[in-house]
C-alpha cells in the first residue's frame, strides 16, 4: 500500500459526505462548515508489514478525527451522533466501508471516542475514530 494514497484517498471518501471538509496530514488550523465536521486524517498509529507470506499484506491503524465546532449546543450533539451511527449516509462506519478503495483492500472502523478538545487554540467536540486498513504489501 501507498500510505500517502490511502489517507488522501480516505479524505477524498469522507469529503463527499455532506457537511464536511477534510484535512489530510497535520493542518494548522481548521475550518469547519457550519453544522458540520473539519475531519483530519493524520499519519497512522501504526503500520504492520508483512502479515502473509511474500509481502502479501500490509495493515495500518489509522485515526480519523471529526472536530465540529459549537461544542456545548445541542445540535452539534445531534450532528456527532450521526456521525457514529452504525449505519446510515451520515454514519462514518457505513461510508468507509460502503466505499470502493482502490489504494488498499479494505477498511474497517472499529471504534469512536468522544472528547473535548482544543485544536489551534479554538474548542470543539471531537470523536476519534480508529480504522484498520489492510492491502497487498506490494506497490
């Protein structure tokens, strides 16, 4: 897998849902649209080469952050719910696996984790999510 490629794809995957802008790599500041998420899609945890014989399979453990601004309203609650539905056009979950990758095999969201945070100096309400990719160790 092309690691570069893999995380633009992923951004290019989750900027077509509605009311989001991704970042791909470290940004120094975001801007999220209004009543919805700047999603940052930074360097993995994680690589592990060589999970089948012959450089057959790579994995990566990749975080996906959704910042949406306006913390303490209700509806950004509603909206980062959405978010982490299990299903659903708003469901992260559903859109990375529903999607077609051409830069790896396959991916699988297994977990979100809902925070605070502050991020160039502005708070939002974020939810991390970590997603495992898998594709051939061949480029």
């Amino acid at each position: 897998m092309n690691l570069l490629g893999v995380m633009v794809e992923i951004g290019q995957v989750l900027g077509g849902m509605d009311s989001v802008t991704p970042y791909v790599g470290a940004p120094a500041r975001v801007d999220p649209p209004d009543l919805g998420a700047a999603v940052i899609v930074p360097l993995p945890e994680e690589i592990v080469y060589d999970g089948t014989y012959g450089r057959g399979m790579d994995t990566i453990t990749q975080p996906i952050l959704f910042l949406l601004p306006r913390p303490t309203e209700l509806a950004t609650h509603q909206r980062i719910a959405k978010y982490a539905d299990g299903a659903g056009a708003d469901s992260v979950k559903a859109v990375l696996e529903g999607a077609s990758w051409t830069t790896c095999d396959g991916v699988r969201v297994g977990r979100g984790v809902f925070d605070a945070v502050s991020y160039a100096g502005v708070k939002y309400l974020a939810v991390e999510f970590d997603v495992e990719i898998w594709g051939s160790g061949k480029v």
